[in-house]
C-alpha cells in the first residue's frame, strides 16, 4: 500500500483521470460487437482510438499503454492551470466515455430493458456507484496533489 501512496504523490493529477481512463480502455474492448471479432471488423467507437480498434485489439491495447506513459511524462511537467484543465478535461471526457459503453453494455445484456422498471433502477444505480468510486478515488489523488503543494 506504500508503494500504491509514494506513486500517487510523484503525480497525483495523473492519477486523478487514471481510473476512468483505464475502464474507458477495457469497456472499450469488451464493447465491441462481435463483428469486431471477425473478419469484418466493424468497429464501434467515436474517437480517434478507432483508427488503433481498426488495426486490431493488440494494437489499440499497445497504443493505450504508450498513451498512459506518454501523459504520465507529460503530467510530470506541467505547472497550473494547464494541468488542473487537462486533469479535469481527462477526467470528465473518460467518465463520459467509460459511463457511455456501461449503458450500452447494460442494454446488449438485457440489464437494462425500456419499460422496466426494476431495470431502470438497477441501471440507474450502477453507474451512481461508479461515479461515486471515480470521485473517491479522484478526490483522494487531488487531496495528494493539494498537500504537496502546502510543503
């Protein structure tokens, strides 16, 4: 738990988007219809990561690891505001984003169904749960952040 503690203070505005970021990757992935899984390979994504889901899975994977690394070199180096913007521009954009492909992994799976109530509530209260984990863990790293700025 130390080493998790020592990682976040060297750069704690990365580690702010860093969990959205992640289960934006992954549902991304798992996401894909299974068209994707052929020979067609029809992609289902608005971003410019369709053009690394198109190469293939491999490929958009590779890709979000230098892409991580990359902003981590960068977060490192930048001074406010632009990393307070680019945090919080991170940070929204892939909640947007990972919360996107929890709803339409809800519907393709029937959890949740138009019309039904029970369903709409468990819906409803999956991705409460989830905003609520991004914003623990966020407020954690920002809390890091603004105590290293006291020092």
């Amino acid at each position: 738990m130390n080493k998790i503690r020592n990682l976040i203070k060297k750069n704690p505005l990365y580690f702010v988007f860093l969990f959205p970021s992640l289960v934006d990757g992954v549902l991304t992935l798992v996401g894909q219809g299974p068209q994707y899984w052929s020979e067609q390979r029809v992609v289902n994504e608005a971003s410019p990561a369709y053009y690394f889901l198109l190469a293939s899975p491999w490929v958009f994977a590779i890709g979000s690891i230098v892409w991580f690394v990359f902003w981590y070199w960068i977060f490192r180096r930048l001074k406010e505001p632009i990393n307070l913007i680019l945090m919080f521009l991170f940070l929204a954009g892939h909640s947007w984003g990972s919360t996107s492909w929890i709803w339409n992994l809800m519907k393709r799976n029937e959890i949740y169904v138009s019309g039904n109530q029970i369903s709409a509530m468990i819906a409803w209260f999956i991705p409460l749960i989830y905003f609520f984990l991004i914003g623990l863990s966020a407020t954690h790293c920002l809390r890091v952040y603004m105590d290293e700025g006291k020092k």
